[in-house]
C-alpha cells in the first residue's frame, strides 16, 4: 500500500484529499504546515507528497528546497496543489523537480490521474 502525505493550511482541502485517496486504498498522512510535514518525514517512510503552495509561515516552495536538501528524499515525488501556478512558481517547482501540479479547487477524477501518473 502506497503512502502519501497531503500537506495543506486549509483543514477541508485535507479532508476532501483523505477521502479521494482512501477510496483507491492510499494510505493518508495529513500535515497543516511545512514544519508539520518536515517533521512526519522524519518518522514515516512516505512515497508521495502533495504539498499546498501557499501556506503561512513556510511555504510550500521552502518545504520543498528544505525536502530536498536531505540526500533520501532528492527522488521523492512531489505534487503541487495550487490556486494559482504563476511563472514563477511554475520556474522554480521545475528546478526542485516537481512530478506535477494539481490546480485548487480540484475535481476527484483529475486528481487521482495526477497522483497515479506520479507513480509511474
């Protein structure tokens, strides 16, 4: 069984995102922060992140550059969830080598093709 941990500031984006993945059997770690997140890396062994872009405090950019820092997780896939993927946010996610974007408020369907896509 797959594990994916869903990292969003907004508690009913991480509801809705539990309940889509659990019905295709995903195992579901939620975190409300990038030091949440950083912090469940350290004990769970996770196979896929999708990580909210804009959070207060550290965003989802500064989660990443800090995820990949760590020698273990320079391959972990990461999906963007995103109101809005401007140029730069699109530039940078390319060099932290994002697996792909996922654009808020999304439909179930188009969500899971993301996340399946990712494990190919």
């Amino acid at each position: 069984m797959k594990t994916i941990l869903v990292v969003d500031d907004d508690e009913m984006n991480l509801k809705m995102a539990k309940f889509i993945l659990e019905q295709k059997d995903y195992r579901v770690i939620t975190a409300v922060s990038g030091m949440e997140c950083l912090t469940i890396l350290q004990s769970e062994s996770v196979d896929l992140i999708l990580l909210d872009v804009e959070m207060p405090v550290m965003n989802g950019i500064k989660t990443l550059e800090h995820i990949r820092e760590k020698e273990e997780f320079v391959n972990l896939p990461v999906i963007f969830l995103t109101a809005n993927a401007n140029e730069d946010t699109v530039i940078t996610a390319g060099k932290l080598a994002v697996a792909g974007y996922v654009k808020k408020p999304y439909m179930p369907q188009d969500f899971l093709e993301r996340v399946e896509k990712a494990f190919r």
